[in-house]
C-alpha cells in the first residue's frame, strides 16, 4: 500500500511539473487589439452607449446580412437594441486574437430569464479602428442532443 501511494505521489508530481501546452504570447499589437474590441463590445453592446463605441469604428464593413454597413448602421444597431431590448447583456466566453483579427465567442441574452444565443463574432482591425465584422448567431435550444451544453 505504502508503494502505491509514493508511485501515485511520483506520478502526480511527474504530470505536475511536464510542460503544459505552450500558448503563443500576443504581441503588444494582439494586446491593443483586444483591448479595443473588448471595450467596443462593452460600450456598444452592454452599455448601449454609440458615442463611446464609435471611437473605435473605422470603415465597418459589415457582413451579417441584417445589419448596414458603417458606424451609422452600428447606430442604427444601438438605437434598435435601446428600444426593443434595453436589458439585452453580452458575456464574452473566449477572446482569440491572431494579428488584426479578434474572435469572440459570445452568450448573448436579449431578454432576462431566456436562453440566449451563442454567438461568434470576428472584427478585423487596421491601425486601432474596426474595420470590418463577420458574425454567426445560435440560438440556444431548449433540449440538446448531448449534455455539453454551448460554452
């Protein structure tokens, strides 16, 4: 018994001190990136609050096929969030960032006490500003094939 317990204090120890999978540093670029797009997302889609998001905005090509182009239709967004879901909340499960791209996966809930959608949005930047967005919106179903749940 007193061998079984030092092999398994040896093998904890051993799994303890093995190199854990490295993950890339970001560049004070990547840094600055994120930090843009973390905050654009916050003053924008939490706080409603157009004025202080649209700092950040730049030319704003916008791929989702119900939104306009450019920071009056990011406007136009905000105003219609204000108005119809004026509780509506976003929490940012993962940042990923790889140059001027920034990827959040993203629990979105327009109205308290309903499931949401997952989403996952993709900003490119080009010198400090949003220049472009891609975005895949799921709502979150009520029953699931697994028990994994979606974040």
């Amino acid at each position: 018994m007193r061998q079984l317990l030092i092999a398994m204090t040896l093998a904890a120890v051993a799994a303890m001190s093995a190199p854990a999978m490295a993950q890339r540093a970001y560049t004070p670029e990547e840094e600055r990136n994120k930090a843009i797009v973390l905050d654009f997302y916050d003053q924008g889609l939490n706080r409603k609050d157009f004025a202080a998001a649209s700092k950040y905005l730049g030319t704003y090509i916008q791929h989702n096929p119900n939104a306009e182009d450019g920071p009056e239709g990011f406007r136009k967004f905000i105003e219609f969030l204000k108005a119809k879901y004026p509780q509506s909340h976003s929490e940012i499960t993962n940042v990923l960032v790889d140059g001027d791209f920034v990827i959040l996966r993203v629990h979105a809930i327009r109205e308290p006490g309903t499931r949401g959608n997952a989403i996952v949005d993709i900003f490119r930047l080009k010198d400090g500003k949003i220049e472009e967005h891609w975005d895949s919106v799921q709502p979150i179903p009520e029953q699931s094939a697994n028990s994994n749940g979606m974040f």
